[in-house]
C-alpha cells in the first residue's frame, strides 16, 4: 500500500487537476428550505482535506459588476477573501459539477473548516474535516455570522418533489459579509503557502500579515511545500465563513486580512 500523502498534498493535487473526491463525497437533495448538501460516501479522518471552493477567480471591481446583474440567489455563491492587499473573489454561481459549492452552513457542531492555500502563487479556498466524519453524514462548516435566518428559522419543513436540479442555491438569502464575521481579527486565519520542496525542508514564513507576498517576492512555481500560518495555532483559528450576505459585504469591523463572502 502507498505511504498516506497529507492533507495538504492531498488538496494540492486536487487543486491541480480541478477535481472533487467522488469517492468519498456525494451530493443529496435535503428539502425546500436547504436545497442541496454534500454528504460522506466513505470515511473522512479528522484533518484530512475534504474539498476545494472552486469557481471564476475575479477582481473586486468585477465581483462588484457581477453582484448588481445577479439574482441574490446566485450572488450568495460569490465568495471574497482578501490576498496581498487586495480582495478578490471566487464566484461559484454558475452550476457545474463541483461539490465545494454547495457544502452548508452548521454553526453548532461544523465538522469541516475552511483555509486558504497558495498553489503556485494562487490562492485556493479548501475545507479540512474538524472531526473524523463517518458514512452518511453531512459536510458542514461555520459561515460565520449571527444574522442567517435559517439559523432562528423554527417553522416546519416539508420535502417536496421538486428535482434536484431545480432547488434553490445552498447558501439561500445569506452566505457572507465578512466570512469570518464581524468581531475576527487578523490572527484568526490560516494561510498556507505551497511550492515545490519537500514540506519539511521548506522554511516558514514569517510576515507579519496574514497573507501579503506570502510566497516572497521570488517564489516560483518550481519551489514546493511548505506551510504558512500566523503566530496562532492552527486549531485556533475561526472559520472562513460570515454572517449576512445582503447587508454589509465586508460586515462592520472587518479588518483588510479577513477573508470574506461577498453578499448578493
């Protein structure tokens, strides 16, 4: 049997090839009110990778642009988050076969964390299981935030007929607005840098930013792996997700290092 590869080589590769673990993750239609959700088919250990965010890589003018020609239902898939000084956003609106997409919010007891990676250069948003997850149970992770209204919704559900395909976006009427909510700061994220070395032998980063020039001004995509946080434990860190996606987009108090979920 091949050594286990770690989690981080683990996204780096899916990263690579754009590919989800079909293997080991399905999408399932919940009811009218979630829509759809990403389910475990096979066993996901605590720390392992589960899946990227995947979407157009855009500006912040052209998120913008795009956010007053969305309905808000497709707006709630646009997902910003700050590098290098400056925001940028993965717009994940568009239907495709990507599970990343539709994972849901579950503030209580989330089981997965979202956390940005630098692959070459670019950054990539990634969930890593919190918990070991077992067959059947649902992917969730913290959006953030104290204002999604399906967290206070009490009304009963019922499931209807309608097709997968025809339910609403995940995410509904609030993704993010600051995707670690208001009262985040700077030390609260987690940054991880790759390139081409063997992850031990790599040297650690040590800005004071969360993610400004993370590689250095000379990486090449020929270097490899190493990891980058900030001076806080990686378990410390708060999730990647926030709170309202309609009111504020950045959320009153967020500071230019968060990463963010623009609101539709």
């Amino acid at each position: 049997m091949p050594p286990r590869i770690s989690p981080l080589q683990d996204a780096i590769q899916h990263v690579i090839s754009q590919t989800d673990k079909t293997c080991k993750l399905e999408v399932q239609y919940i009811n009218a009110v979630k829509g759809r959700g990403v389910f475990a088919k096979g066993t996901i250990c605590k720390g392992d990778f589960v899946v990227q965010y995947r979407g157009d890589m855009i500006s912040d003018a052209e998120s913008q642009r795009r956010r007053k020609l969305y309905h808000p239902s497709c707006a709630a898939f646009m997902f910003a988050f700050k590098w290098r000084g400056k925001t940028w956003c993965i717009d994940a609106s568009r239907e495709d076969d990507s599970i990343g997409r539709l994972v849901n919010d579950e503030h209580r007891r989330p089981n997965s964390k979202m956390k940005k990676i630098d692959v070459n250069g670019g950054p990539h948003l990634c969930l890593f299981a919190l918990d070991d997850i077992k067959v059947g149970e649902e992917i969730t992770y913290d959006y953030g935030g104290e204002d999604c209204p399906w967290r206070t919704q009490t009304t009963s559900i019922t499931v209807n007929t309608m097709e997968e395909n025809d339910s609403d976006p995940v995410h509904s009427e609030s993704q993010m607005d600051g995707a670690f909510g208001p009262k985040t700061t700077p030390e609260e994220t987690t940054s991880i840098t790759v390139n081409t070395m063997q992850e031990d032998d790599s040297d650690p980063v040590h800005s004071g930013s969360l993610m400004d020039d993370a590689l250095g001004p000379k990486t090449t995509p020929e270097e490899t792996t190493g990891i980058t946080v900030n001076t806080m434990q990686e378990d410390d860190f708060d999730p990647v997700h926030s709170g309202s996606l309609m009111d504020d987009p950045f959320g009153p108090k967020t500071t230019p290092e968060e990463v963010i979920h623009l609101e539709g």
